[in-house]
C-alpha cells in the first residue's frame, strides 16, 4: 500500500489510466472482429478497413500496441481485402 500522499495519488492515476488502456484496447479487438465479419461478407469492406486502420493507427500512437504489431495488422488487413476482391 502507498505510504506517502504523492504515492496515493499515483495509485489513482495509474487506475484511471489503465481504465483507458482497456477501452483503447477493447476498441481495437471490437475494431478487429467486426472487419473480418465484414471481408467475408461482402463489398463495405473497403470502408471498413479504412476505419479499423484508423482505430490500429490511434492505439499505436497512444502506446496500446506496438508500431510493428499495428503494421502487420494493417498488412494482414489490406491482403484479406485484396483476396475478397481477387475473387
């Protein structure tokens, strides 16, 4: 347990701030499910994926996941439209 004031307080903004890493994230996963329902669905995919890569890019600037990891999302992406559209 915090022993000093500062380090009360501390404890609360480091709760809030993991609060909004989960909503960041959660966002991303919901992002992330609802483009894959979506390429094999139909032809909105294209809008779709323009969203997700923009909600992929925010969580990587705020830090929720890595630089590499939001390429290879956008990458994975962007070939599983590609295919749909080859088709």
């Amino acid at each position: 347990m915090a022993n000093t004031k500062s380090a009360k307080k501390c404890v609360k903004t480091i709760a809030s701030k993991t609060l909004q890493n989960k909503r960041c994230k959660s966002t991303l996963k919901t992002s992330l499910k609802g483009f894959k329902e979506a390429s094999l669905s139909g032809p909105q995919a294209t809008d779709i994926l323009s969203k997700t890569v923009k909600i992929v890019d925010k969580s990587c600037a705020k830090g929720i996941i890595h630089a590499n990891k939001a390429s290879r999302l956008k990458s994975k992406m962007q070939k599983a439209v590609n295919a749909a559209a080859g088709k």
